[in-house]
C-alpha cells in the first residue's frame, strides 16, 4: 500500500484529494487545524477503502510540523509522496497601514510549505525514492489587484521546487508544482467567482495523474496557458487597464 501524506485536508483541493488517493487504496495522512471537520472526511475516506491517519497540524509551527512528520512515517510505515496543500488567499490589506495581513499570507503559504515538505526528505533520500508535491497558482503567473501577498508566494514555492528538483533528482525524488486556476472552493471568493470554474473533485483527478508521472509544472485547466501568454506579451499599460477593470475591488 502506498501511502501519501496531505496538508490542508479539511476542505477543497485537501479535501478531494484524500478522497480521491482513499478511492486508489492508499494509506493516507491528513493533517489540518479544523480537527472536528478532518475526522468527519477521515472517517468517509475510511469508508472508500483507504487507510486513514489524521493530525492536527497548523503548518506555521515548524517544530509539530517535524513530530507530525516522523509520526506519519511510524504510523504509515513509510512516505511514497507528500502534497503540501495547505495555504490561504486573502486581501493584502494594503491601504490598512498594517502587514499584518499580508505576512500571515506569506508565512503561511511559503513556510508552510517547507515546514510540510523537509521533514520528508532525508527519508526519501535514504529510500531513494520519493515525490514532493506544492500546490502553487496560476496567480503564480499572473499579478491580480489587492493580492501580491498570494501571487508572490505562489511564485516562492514554484521556484524553491525549480532550484530543488536538479539535486533531488539525483535521489530519484520526484518535485511537482501544480497550479490550478480558480477550483471550486471556499478559497475563491468576490468577483473572482464570476470567473470559469472546474470542480475540485476534478482537478483532484488530475492531479493524481500528473502526480504519477511526474510531471515537473502542470497548470489547470488547459485554457490558463493562453492568459499567461497574454499577460507576457500585452504591454504593461494596457494590462493594467484591463486587470482593473476585471478585478475593480477587492477580492478575498
């Protein structure tokens, strides 16, 4: 049985996901802080046919990040594959006076993440195998109004696995950065849900299968390539105008 551990498991991309993997007969680790809400999923994947162990995990805190981490491998006899998932949008509170909130944005979403995957590591390198997953964002390519916080550390966590992978590679460990466009989740809030939306029982399907074969960047759906060959190629003024116009206030 091979065994995946899981960030941010309690809802949306986490969320299917795990349920997802648990359709395939994996042994899966969920972790997430709504404990209530990741042992009512936990006890639904059990249900599918997976083999389930659930953490109570707040991915800031380095230290239990690391204990959740060695125990899951006790617990589940090994790591096949991690999927740093965990993560949070918001607004960067830019004329508030305060970085309060774009910090937590970009502590969560960037130390969350190395917090998630190093601990795995030296296992994988001592087995020789091994796949690290990061969910990153079309945001990663494209600067949306009011969200630098969530763009930039989507662009982070994109490039730490580019500058990983030569190395891990050599160790037969696999890096794979998804970044899926808006999914249909809680995440996605304001005018941004007037956009094109795939399901996120969807997306997780496919991104099990990019997953396993190791591709090195997927974006989701197909269609996002052509707004970022937009982006790179309409001049700066003129897409800042129409950036403006999408995105006219604030979105969450």
């Amino acid at each position: 049985m091979k065994k995946i551990f899981i960030t941010g498991a309690s809802s949306g991309i986490g969320k299917a996901l795990a349920i997802v993997y648990a359709k395939h007969n994996w042994c899966v680790g969920m972790s997430a802080r709504r404990l209530e809400m990741l042992e009512e999923i936990s006890d639904n994947c059990k249900d599918l046919g997976g083999k389930i162990f659930t953490y109570d995990l707040d991915v800031q805190d380095s230290e239990k990040c690391k204990f959740v981490a060695n125990q899951f491998i006790k617990d589940a006899q090994g790591i096949d594959c991690v999927i740093a998932n965990a993560g949070v949008g918001g607004d960067d509170g830019l004329y508030t006076g305060s970085s309060e909130d774009i910090n937590y944005i970009l502590n969560t979403n960037i130390l969350g993440v190395t917090n998630t995957i190093m601990p795995f590591i030296p296992k994988m390198k001592e087995q020789k195998s091994g796949t690290l997953v990061c969910i990153s964002s079309v945001a990663s390519y494209v600067p949306l109004p009011f969200h630098g916080g969530y763009a930039s550390s989507k662009i982070a966590i994109r490039m730490i696995f580019d500058s990983w992978r030569p190395t891990l590679q050599r160790h037969n460990i696999k890096t794979v950065s998804i970044c899926p466009g808006f999914i249909d989740t809680p995440i996605v809030k304001g005018p941004a849900r007037s956009f094109p939306m795939r399901s996120a029982d969807a997306a997780a399907l496919k991104f099990m299968n990019i997953i396993e074969k190791g591709k090195r960047t997927y974006i989701y759906p197909w269609y996002y390539k052509f707004l970022i060959f937009l982006v790179r190629v309409v001049p700066e003024p003129i897409f800042n105008i129409l950036i403006r116009k999408l995105f006219h206030r604030p979105i969450n």
